[in-house]
C-alpha cells in the first residue's frame, strides 16, 4: 500500500477541531476540477447555503458547501445533514442519496467552532459532545433507510473520511485523498473510524492508516477497498447521478432491508445473522415491488418497481 509520508506542506485544517486554514494549499492539483455544477441549478439564494439540497429524479442530493474551509463540516451543517438523512428515509419518493461538496475538498474534518456554546468543561463533557456529534453523524449515514452514494470530489480527512466511509457506495475523483488525521493532532480517531475502518479493510490496514496519519490516493484507496471506483473528476457528478438514478430504480424496500442485514451481520453470530434474514425477507415480501419482482419473472419482461 502506498502512501504519502507526513508532509507539512499538505496538512489540511484540523480534522477535530477548527478546521480553517491553508484552504487552496492544501488540496493536490488538478482536484479543483471535480465539481463543475456546483450550485446544481439551486432557486436563487440557496447556493449560498452551508448544505445544498435537492431531489431529483427520486435522488437526494446533499452537498456541503463551504468551500472556502474545504467543507470542514460545523455543527450546524451536521445537524442539517442528519435531518436531510431522516426525511430521505421517511420520504417513499426519495429513493437513494448522493452526499457530495463543492470546491476542491470533500470535507477537511470538524469545525466546532459552531458548535453549542459551554461553560468550563468537565469530566464527561467530551464523550457527550462526540456521542452527539460525530457518532451521532456518521450514525446518521449508516442508519438511512435509502442507500447513500459518497462522490468524492477532493480530500476527505478525519471525520470527513468517515463521511465517505459509513456511505453504501463511495466514487472518488482521482484527484481525492483520504487521510485518518487524527494522530497528527494527538487526538483519538472519533466519529466511528475505529468502528469502520476494520470492518473494511482488516485491523491492521486500519491501525496503519490511523497509527500514522498517512494521505492516501483514490487509486490506493480502490485497492485497499474504501472506494468502489474511481474516475476523473470531470465524470465524478456524471457516475454518482447514474449510480443513483439507477438505485432510485430499484426496490427501495429490499435495498434498505439488504442494507441493514449487511451492515448488522459484521457484528452478529451465523445463527443471529440468519434469523435476521429470515425476517427480512418475509417483511419484503408484503411490499408492492417484491410482488412485481416475482411477476415480471413469471410474465418474461422488465420490472417496473416504484419504491413500496
């Protein structure tokens, strides 16, 4: 596995603190070039919103915007986003998502300075907030009942790494880099990358990723199994609409159900594991599409699912 050694010149904002900073230095060349609509045909005035947001063709897409700090995420832009995640699984006309940025930075890690002001901290104080905040977050991700598409536009960093992690599917532009930054601050990787990084790559891969901090490119993240493609990030927003206007195709219902059992059989027992199954299936069998699926087998033609 290749990776880039620790090189001050191309340190991003903190990944757990006040990520502001060498914003444009920061990002490798050519990584500009990721997004190329970057307001996405928005009313006038959304495009200058923290979060971006629209439905379109049965696809949420949640876009951070805040380029300027390469889309180090605040509190409030967190608690945005976990909200878009809640309506899109309760919302049967959304049917997948998309989270993406805009700028030259997927998202550089956490900016608390947004975050609920406090008085003097005490013990417990900390664990509070990263149960709030970023578990709470990433939890967000994992847990919506849509699949969620990752378009990698840039660099993903601390928290904004995970983002891209706890995602169903992840496109990066070749451009992108992922870099477990926490070490280099001596801080304790958060929002759940010592929960996911194993469950991806195996605990040593991970325990090299987050024992040094290391950035790693798009090409090496493909082969360790963090990415599932990667492209030129002109095509970036191009592949992420296909591959979720293809989702948005699909039976939503078996997708979601599918989602769940995988995602809950990296911490079940076979027996467990099959009894979930079981479940799922009998629940997706009183649904409209599986009833289709099963027609269209018999009847030799295309099914026509509609997300119930």
């Amino acid at each position: 596995m290749a990776t880039a050694p620790h090189d001050a010149a191309h340190d991003l904002p903190d990944g757990a603190a006040a990520a502001q900073g060498k914003a444009a230095q920061d990002l490798p060349d050519g990584a500009a070039a990721a997004q190329g609509k970057a307001a996405r045909d928005l009313p006038d005035g959304a495009a200058q919103d923290d979060v971006l947001h629209t439905v379109e063709n049965g696809v949420s897409w949640i876009t951070l915007n805040r380029p300027e700090a390469m889309n180090a995420v605040t509190w409030d832009q967190r608690e945005r986003i976990i909200d878009l995640l809640a309506d899109a699984s309760a919302d049967p006309d959304v049917r997948a998502v998309v989270v993406t940025a805009t700028g030259r930075g997927f998202c550089a890690g956490a900016d608390l300075r947004g975050a609920p002001a406090a008085g003097e901290r005490v013990a417990g104080d900390v664990a509070r907030m990263i149960r709030l905040g970023a578990q709470r977050f990433i939890g967000a991700v994992m847990d919506c009942e849509k699949p969620v598409v990752a378009a990698v536009n840039g660099t993903a960093a601390g928290i904004g790494a995970h983002l891209a992690f706890a995602c169903d599917l992840v496109i990066a532009a070749d451009s992108a880099r992922f870099i477990e930054v926490f070490v280099r601050r001596g801080l304790v990787p958060d929002g759940g990358g010592a929960y996911l990084l194993p469950r991806l790559i195996g605990p040593r891969r991970a325990k090299e990723l987050m024992f040094f901090g290391d950035a790693v490119g798009a090409a090496d993240a493909k082969d360790l199994g963090l990415v599932n493609r990667v492209v030129p990030a002109a095509d970036l927003e191009k592949t992420a609409r296909e591959w979720a206007e293809r989702l948005a195709q699909g039976p939503t219902r078996a997708l979601a159900l599918t989602k769940q059992l995988v995602n809950a059989s990296l911490d079940s027992d076979r027996a467990t594991a099959f009894a979930a199954e079981a479940t799922a299936q009998e629940l997706n069998m009183t649904t409209r599409d599986a009833q289709e699926g099963v027609a269209s087998f018999v009847e030799r033609r295309e099914a026509r699912y509609e997300g119930r």
